[in-house]
C-alpha cells in the first residue's frame, strides 16, 4: 500500500471528548487505504470497529480496553470488530459481535475485500473453576476469625482484625475471596473490563472467573486507592470491585488515604472529579483490615 501523496486529515469525534492511545493506528491506516481509493468501494469500511496498534513493519499489536470498547461497539449497534490477534479472545467475551483477530494491517484490510476466514469462536461462556486460590480449608484452629470470615462473606460487611504479628491476620484475609460466590457472567464482564482498561489482563485471556483480592501498601496514595492522576484510571477500590481489599497495617495509612475510602465504602462508587473531567468508576468490594494492638506491635 501507499500512503496518497496529498494532505489526509483524520477527524475524530466528538470533539470535546479527550483522545489518547495507540488503539486508532488501526482504523486511521483503514480509513487512509479507503479513502485513498486502496480498497474497492464496495468494501469500504461500513458498520465496523476496528482497533489496534500498528508497528513499522504493519503488524497489529495488543492494545488495553479491547472488551470495552466491544461492549460500547455492541451496544451501538455494530456487528463486526477488528482486534489484535491477541486481544481475540477478550473481545469475543462480549456476545452478539463477530470478532476477526489479525496479525498485520494486510489482514485487515483483506477482511475489507471479502478475504474473511471464520470469526473467532469464543466458547460458551459460564463461570468455570476459579482455579487453585488459597483455600481457607487449610487453616487449623482460629474458630473465632474464621467464624468472623464466614459472617462478613455471608453478609458483605467489612471486618478488622487486630492482633500481635504472627497471629495469622494476613494469612486469614488472603483466604477469604475462596469462601465467596462464584462470580456470575455479568460480574465477570464488569471485573475484566477494569481490568482491561487498566491493562492487568494476561495476553490471549479472556473473562476473569476469580473474584478479585487487592492488598495496596500503607504508603498508597489517596488517587492510588480511589484513583485519578493526569489521565483518569482506577485505583485499587475500583479494582477490587466484586472482590476484597484487604489494607494490612491500618494505622500506617495516612489520614487522608483513610478519609478518601469513605465515599466507596458508603456508595459502593467512586466520582473522581478534575478540572476537565468527572469520572464514576465502580468499587462494590469487601473491605477487611488488619493491625497490631500498639505501636510496638505485641502489647
């Protein structure tokens, strides 16, 4: 292909929506090649999201955010999504779409003339084994904490443990996502399209079956805990949504880290609002806690 020998100007809109991200390299190159008169009219790009990042050599590669961009695709109506390779499987999550996962910007535009192989099947999606966690099981003794687990698993409450260094309180919290519900579709849907976002997903995964355990050092940030910075992201309230955070050494978190949790914990979201922007993510978690009676630790 080549790139036409006048002025291409890209438009995206709307306009007073903040862009930023390698995931329109794809769909500007395509849009180029139609528009250049590269590709046949009659294939030119209709009701299609594309999305991906093109190396010098023309290659596609994996980019952050896939499910959820399939996800607003869908509910806008499109049929069809061109992804990485590696981002096939995720975007095949979301249902009512054919997902074509390709390797180089000629796939792509092939997809375009008709050259299409069969969209990627994703299996049925069901909550499957949420594999080999830690399992409270293996806890002998500790009736008392275990007890208090099983009550804040039950009921959704949040739980603090106090005791001396040694006593089991970070082994116990760590066991507790195994002792909740299976996550259903819907919540594994919403778990992995923050994890997506955030690019925290393994390469070639698909849906998040284990519910989430976050564990932020007491030096976190407030904008760590309920998110923000520059370009808005999730903190770690947002990313145990579904799941647990679980803040050990309570007392050493600043006041103001404390403070920000209030918010989540009561309205089970949090709005981070900047000068250009107010965003909403979701932080619907199991909060447990855990401290040393003193400062000294043992008294």
């Amino acid at each position: 292909y080549e790139f036409p020998s006048r002025r291409v100007t890209v438009n995206l809109s709307p306009a007073q929506l903040r862009k930023g991200g390698t995931h329109f390299d794809l769909p500007i190159a395509l849009g180029t090649l139609a528009a250049s008169g590269q590709l046949p009219a009659e294939s030119r790009p209709g009701e299609v999201c594309a999305l991906g990042e093109l190396a010098l050599d023309g290659s596609v590669r994996p980019v952050s955010g896939v499910l959820a961009m399939a996800d607003t695709a869908r509910r806008r109506g499109l049929k069809n999504i061109i992804v990485p390779r590696g981002n096939a499987r995720e975007a095949a999550a979301i249902g009512g779409l054919s997902v074509w996962g390709v390797a180089s910007l000629r796939e792509a535009a092939g997809l375009l003339q008709g050259e299409a192989p069969a969209p990627w099947d994703e299996e049925a999606l069901e909550p499957g084994e949420e594999g080999e966690g830690e399992d409270l099981g293996d806890v002998r003794g500790q009736e008392l904490a275990r007890r208090a687990l099983e009550i804040a698993a039950a009921g959704g409450h949040s739980l603090l443990m106090i005791g001396p260094p040694g006593s089991g309180k970070s082994m116990l919290a760590r066991r507790l996502p195994g002792i909740l519900p299976p996550l259903s579709i819907e919540e594994s849907v919403e778990v992995t399209r923050i994890y997506s976002v955030c690019s925290l997903l393994p390469p070639g995964s698909s849906l998040m079956r284990a519910r989430p355990m976050r564990a932020p050092h007491h030096t976190a940030t407030p904008a760590a805990l309920i998110g923000g910075g520059g370009r808005s992201k999730p903190g770690e309230a947002t990313l145990a949504h579904r799941g647990v955070l679980f803040m050990d050494e309570l007392p050493e978190f600043s006041r103001e880290a404390l403070e920000a949790l209030r918010q989540p914990l009561e309205d089970r979201r949090v709005s981070v609002t900047r000068l250009r922007e107010t965003v909403v993510y979701p932080a619907d978690f199991t909060w447990i806690a855990a401290m040393n009676p003193c400062p000294c630790g043992w008294s």
